[in-house]
C-alpha cells in the first residue's frame, strides 16, 4: 500500500494511510479527515495486511479489521 486509501463501512468514509510498520485510520467527513488511530500492521490478520498491500478496499478481512478498530475507538470514547 503506497498510498492513502478510502473504505466506506456502514456509509462512513474512512481513510487509511501507511506509516511504516503502522496504518493511521482515519474518518473522513465534508473533506476533512479525523485521524482516528494508529495500528500496527503486525496486529491486522494476515488477510487484512494482503488486502492493505493489494490496495483492495473491498476484502472482507479488511472491512472487518477496520470495523474493529472503529469499536475500540468507540469503546475509548473518540
């Protein structure tokens, strides 16, 4: 994954962009970006990784991996 890539889950846009051994997730609302997180690329499940470093925004593994991080976010209360 070389550059930013966009996913919409449950008609939220989302923004991930690679930082070396890290992705910051990001939300993405009237143009601007909320920066989110910063996950370890070693925590994703390997399908997740493949999916980023493909740059497919619509693996499942990925979708759900995302959906995941946006919970816990929710859960921290951001």
């Amino acid at each position: 994954m070389s550059d930013e890539m966009t996913i919409t889950v449950d008609s939220e846009e989302y923004v991930l962009r690679p930082e070396g051994d890290s992705v910051k997730v990001g939300r993405r609302v009237a143009g601007d970006t909320a920066w989110l997180d910063d996950v370890e690329l070693a925590s994703l499940p390997e399908d997740a990784r493949s999916a980023l470093e493909r740059g497919d925004s619509s693996d499942q593994a990925l979708v759900l991996a995302l959906r995941g991080v946006v919970a816990a976010e929710v859960r921290r209360g951001g």
